[in-house]
C-alpha cells in the first residue's frame, strides 16, 4: 500500500473514532499521528487545515507531494539496503 493510500486510510478510521472533529481536523492529526515531523511544516501557513476547514485542498496538494517524497525515500533506502 502506497502512503497516500494509507493515509487516506487513517483519515477514515480518525473521522470515525472521533466523529466530533472537524474534516480538516480529522486530516491534520491524521498526518500527525503516523508523519509526526511533517505536521510542523503546515502549522502557521496557508494549508493549516487544523484551523480551517477552507485550507483542506491546499493541504491535500501538500501532503500528497509531501507523503510521495517520503515514500520515495523509504524506497530508495530499501533498494540501498538489498544492494548490502
């Protein structure tokens, strides 16, 4: 499973333990519990979904670049590891 699917993923199961929180919320701390180094990279800016919900579509850009790059580097790091 890619990231991006897994994310999404965590996202549905977060709405649904917490059917109280907004959706921008229910995304941030989504990304927050399984990415926690890339939340201080929205916090404060125009894709902080946590304090609006009219900031989801520049937060959704942002993670799915941001979660293709980490992906990438887990792959290039498996691919160093095999080569051993």
């Amino acid at each position: 499973m890619d990231m991006i699917s897994r994310y999404l993923d965590l996202v549905d199961e977060h709405m649904r333990r917490h059917p109280d929180e907004r959706v921008g919320q229910a995304h941030y701390n989504a990304l927050r519990l399984e990415w926690p180094h890339l939340q201080h990279e929205i916090v404060g800016t125009e894709r902080d979904c946590f304090s609006a919900d009219s900031q989801l579509p520049a937060f959704l850009d942002w993670v799915e670049h941001a979660l293709a790059e980490e992906q990438r580097r887990a792959e290039e790091g498996q691919a160093r590891t095999t080569q051993a």
